[in-house]
C-alpha cells in the first residue's frame, strides 16, 4: 500500500509540474503573439499575471520590457519610451543577477540576462551609441555562450549566435567606424550565422518570430536578396496580418522586386487601416504607403488618380518630416511636376520644380528640376 501510494504521490507530482510547464509556456507564447500583434495592453497584463504566478523567474520581465521594445520600433524617431525600456531591462539583469549568485548555471537567468545586455546594445547601435552597443556585444557574448554549453539544443539561444556571427562579419564593412572595436571580438562567421537564425526561424520555441524578422531585413538589407526576404516577410505577415512594420517590410520588398503591382495592393492595405486607425498605422505609414501607390498608379497611366494620392502623400511627408525633408517628399515633388507636365498644367508644374531648390538635394532632385524647368516633362 505504501509502494501504491508512494507510486500515486509521484505520478501526482510529474503531472502537477508538467501542467505546470504547459501553463508558463503556453502563458509566454500567448503574450509573445499578443505582442506582434500590436496588442501592447493585452500584452502587459500577460505578463504581468506570469510574474505575479512564477515570481522566481525572469521570463515575464524580459518580455515586459519587449512589449517597450516594439513601441518603440514602431517609431524610431519616438525617443520617449527609451528610458522605460532601460529601466525595465535593468530589472532584468540585476533578477537574473540574484538568480545566478545561486547558481551560476542557471540557463534561464542565462539565456535573459544574455538577451536583456543583447536588447540594450540594439537599442543603443539604433541611438548610434556605438561603444556603448560594442560593449554590450561583449559582455553578452559570454553569456550566451555559457548557456548554450549548459543547454545544446536550446535554438532559442542560437539566435544570440546567430546574430552575432552574421554582424560581426558584415557590419565592420557597413559601418567603418565600428571596425576598430572588432579588434576586440571574435570573428564572425556570415554563413554560419545564416544557419543558426534559420535553424532559430524554422524550429524554435520563443525566438523564432525575432529571428525570421533578422532574416527578412538581412536579406533585403545586406544581401541584396529581395526574394529570400519575402520568404520570411509572408512567414510573418500571415502569422500576424495586422502588424504594421511587417507589413510596410512586405511593401518595400516587393518594390524591391520591382513588383509594384504587388506592392500596391499590399500599401493599399495599410492604408486602409490607417483610415480604420488601427495601432501603429500612423502618418508615417501613411506616407510610404501613398507614395507607393501613386507610383503605380503614374505606371498604369492613371495621372488623375495618381495626383490625388500625390497629393495627399506630401502633405503627410510635412506633417511627419521634422528634421528634414525625407525622400518620400522630394521624389513626391517630382512626380508632381511631372503629372501637371502630362496633364497640360505647365504653371503648376513649374511651381513644383522651383520648390525642390529649396529643399536639400536627394538624387540628384535639383538637377531633374533644372532640366523638367527647361523641357516640360513628357511620358
């Protein structure tokens, strides 16, 4: 009797803690999708109740702080919840910190306070705080390292790796002005970094949405491979459809293609949920989105249409363009210029191209004004 229940107290126990593990990953793959789908709110009290319900792990406050990171990848140029996200990345490590006085193999306080310093570097290489970026690359390093020897088949911590082969490989290229800090790193491995945020992407459990959006701007950034990024753009946009980076990522790459059929079709999209004001789909969606538009509808031979939209896209670039003109506005200008030219209306036309010497000059945009100033532009 006592082997019985003795055998009943055990079986009780694994299904108590197993049910147990379902709940805290199930909880951590719900706020996670909560998160990409631009529901910050809901995101928050997710984890807010995982902290509340496993008080002795670091999980809920890493993804807390993520919930920040999204606002403000949002909008870059949006400073305002940079100082939050330290603070809350802060909380991070020094929890993981008092964890690992423990024990110093404690994977997840690894793989989170690895992941925290990593965060606070991208934030801080996207401020272009280079050294500080640098330093961060270091102390985690290490870290991550450690853990992935304590736990191999953990793909969650080869996005780390992953990441950071690739960079450390291209970004010295890139970014001159970051190559004297390389001297204090180890090599990177572009290939092999490639495998890993593949591996990561393709397999695993709470990396692996972070880790097809690295895929999905290398390739269209640094591997000038518009195909292979709208391979990981469709993984994303189709797990979270009303994601508006990822969707404006789907845009660029098709225009990348030279699919502005497919491209229109997918800004037109966002901009309907900007009318609709869905989170995140602000003016500057807004913008990029007419922009690509009216192009096509220029290409297609709807000059009407296409002046409309034009239109409505300039005034957006100077309710939204603080520090400069962007080359949304300058280009905008342009095809304006262009559209009266078509249309027989020289004065409005000329009106556009004198505009643009008061602007700075992107692509060469004074010399196009010089020339349409000159000879009316003709399709």
């Amino acid at each position: 009797m006592k082997k019985i229940f003795l055998f009943f107290i055990l079986i009780f126990a694994y299904s108590t803690g197993f049910s147990q593990k379902i709940n805290f990953d199930s909880t951590i793959t719900s706020g996670v999708k909560q998160i990409y789908n631009i529901k910050f709110n809901q995101a928050e009290t997710t984890f807010r109740r995982l902290i509340a319900d496993y008080p002795e792990e670091p999980a809920g406050r890493f993804f807390l702080a993520m919930v920040d990171w999204w606002r403000i990848l949002l909008d870059l140029d949006n400073t305002s919840y940079d100082d939050i996200f330290f603070q809350k990345i802060e909380d991070v490590i020094y929890f993981c910190d008092k964890i690992l006085e423990k024990n110093p193999d404690d994977v997840n306080a690894l793989f989170f306070k690895g992941g925290s310093i990593g965060f606070r570097g991208r934030l801080r290489a996207t401020r272009e705080s280079w050294i500080k970026a640098a330093d961060d690359g270091r102390e985690a390093l290490p870290i991550v390292q450690k853990a992935s020897k304590l736990e191999p088949n953990n793909l969650d911590v080869q996005l780390g790796f992953g990441i950071y082969n690739y960079y450390a490989a291209v970004i010295p290229d890139k970014f001159p002005i970051v190559k004297p800090l390389m001297m204090f790193f180890p090599s990177g491995n572009k290939d092999k970094g490639l495998q890993q945020l593949v591996n990561t992407a393709m397999n695993g459990r709470y990396a692996k949405y972070e880790s097809r959006y690295f895929l999905m701007t290398l390739y269209y950034q640094f591997e000038n491979n518009p195909y292979k990024a709208e391979e990981f753009a469709k993984l994303l946009t189709d797990d979270f459809p009303d994601n508006p980076h990822f969707e404006r990522w789907r845009g660029r790459i098709a225009v990348k293609r030279g699919d502005y059929a497919a491209a229109s079709v997918i800004f037109k999209d966002v901009l309907d949920k900007f009318e609709k004001k869905m989170h995140g789909y602000d003016k500057k969606a807004a913008r990029e989105s007419e922009y690509y538009v009216a192009v096509q509808l220029k290409n297609t031979g709807k000059n009407d249409s296409a002046r409309v939209v034009f239109e409505s896209c300039l005034k957006h670039c100077k309710e939204v363009d603080k520090k400069e003109e962007s080359g949304f506005q300058i280009n905008t200008i342009i095809y304006l210029g262009m559209i009266n030219d078509i249309t027989g209306h020289r004065d409005e036309a000329v009106k556009y191209y004198k505009s643009l010497f008061d602007l700075k000059d992107y692509g060469g945009s004074r010399n196009k004004a010089k020339q349409y100033l000159q000879t009316p532009y003709k399709e």
